[in-house]
C-alpha cells in the first residue's frame, strides 16, 4: 500500500527524477503484489501436500496470460500495459491456488485476519496522507512513520503477538552475539 501511495516519490529517491514518469505503473504493479500475497498460503499449502502438477499449471496459464495480455495492452498503453498485463497475471494465479486449496484442500482462508491487516494498512495510509499533506514531506520519514503505525495497530488487532516481537527480539540477540 504504501508502494501504491509513494510510487513516485520512492522512484525519485532511489532512481532519480528523470524515472518519475512510470510511477503509475509501479502503483499498479503493487497493486497486483498485494493481491497475490493473499495466497501465499494457498501455495504453501499445495506444496506440502505434493500438488506440484498443480502449481506447474497455475504457472503455466499465468504466463500465458501475461503474454497474450502483453500483446494485447502493451502497443495501446505501454509501460502501463505492461504492469496490467503483470498485475492481472499475478491476481489470476493467486485465485488459481485459493480456490484450488478451497476445492481440493478444503482449506478456510482466515478471511478476518486478511480483513483486519487491510484496515490496519488502510488506516495507515490515512494517517500518512494526512502528515504528508499538513506536516512532513519527507518520503523517507513519512515511510518509517506509515510502519510504525501499521505495526502499532497489528499489535492492537492482534495481527502480531507478544511472541512474534520476542521472537525477533531473540533473533536479534542470537544474531548480535554471533558477530
């Protein structure tokens, strides 16, 4: 989400001004992670159970989809085509492995966990729209204030638990004492 929202500010920072220009495409391209994040359990899952034939066909038809989008939106829009044609590919292959673990697995996707790490990013982006257009404009600033919101209210909709943060805390000290 915030990919979608500074698209064009986190292009200036790390590539200069002159790549500003496909900022709508890198929003779109965000877009299509997000939703394919959805089913990276579903994935997971089919991988466990050895349903690689499946995994190869849900691949296969997202690259064909890409390519017959590919031809079809990249002469009329460009660059633009190009992130739809990506962003409908990686939507189409997530929804291939949901109702494959849906249908097969008969795997129930925690719908209210997916529904509560959304408002919690949502609201989120609210805040930060309201700094950038009052307070701050500093992207980078802006950045590690939209995360430590979101990790603030995934802490308060238990999202995130006390044991992940003892989790990373330990990781962090198991990491500090081998160096």
């Amino acid at each position: 989400i915030i990919i979608m929202y500074l698209s064009k500010d986190i292009l200036k920072l790390l590539f200069g001004s002159s790549y500003t220009s496909g900022y709508l495409a890198l929003s779109i391209l965000a877009f299509g992670f997000l939703i394919s994040a959805v089913s990276f359990t579903s994935r997971k899952l089919l991988e466990v159970y050895k349903k690689s034939n499946l995994i190869l066909i849900n691949s296969m038809i997202a690259i064909v989809l890409n390519v017959v989008l590919n031809i079809i939106l990249i002469p009329k829009f460009d660059i633009i085509g190009a992130a739809i044609s990506s962003a409908i590919s990686f939507i189409v292959y997530s929804g291939l492995f949901i109702v494959q673990c849906i249908s097969i697995l008969k795997f129930k996707h925690p719908i209210m966990q997916y529904f509560k790490i959304i408002s919690a990013s949502v609201f989120s982006l609210v805040i930060l729209i309201l700094f950038k257009l009052y307070l701050i404009k500093n992207s980078i600033i802006l950045i590690v204030i939209y995360g430590l919101i979101y990790l603030l209210l995934a802490y308060l909709l238990k999202i995130i638990h006390k044991e992940e943060f003892n989790l990373l805390r330990s990781l962090k000290d198991k990491n500090h004492n081998n160096n």
